[in-house]
C-alpha cells in the first residue's frame, strides 16, 4: 500500500467512527472529511466540488430538511 492509500483508509475510518458515535453533526463530519481528502491530496478540488451539482445531492439534501421539519412538527 502506498502511503496515499493509507491516508485516504485512515480518513475514511476515522468518518465512519465519528459518524457511529453520532457526538457530532453529520453534515460537520462529512464536510470536514471532504475538506480532509482534498488537503491531504486524495481528492481534487474540482471533484469535490463537483458533487454539489450533481441532481442526486440536491435531492437528497431536500429530503433530510424535509424529514427534520416533519419530524419536528410532526
């Protein structure tokens, strides 16, 4: 394994755990890992960026605030 490879596993890892512990908001550590990979050069800035525009995010992003307002009303 290069050490690119660990970088990246050792990232992942570290956002599953933090995202098992559920201490932080998700959308903190997703964006935090996101940030992580491109810094640590895993990632390019123009793919990172790329899926913000991408139809599936938006939908999916439109559904997490539509099922937090229903489940604070409900």
């Amino acid at each position: 394994m290069t050490t690119q490879q660990i970088i990246c596993i050792t990232i992942f890892l570290v956002t599953l755990v933090f995202y098992m512990s559920n201490k932080f908001p998700l959308p903190l550590v997703s964006m935090t890992s996101m940030v992580a990979l491109t810094l640590t050069g895993c990632l390019t800035p123009d793919a990172a960026l790329a899926t913000f525009s991408n139809s599936s995010a938006i939908i999916m992003g439109s559904m997490f605030i539509i099922a937090g307002g229903l489940n604070r009303t409900q």
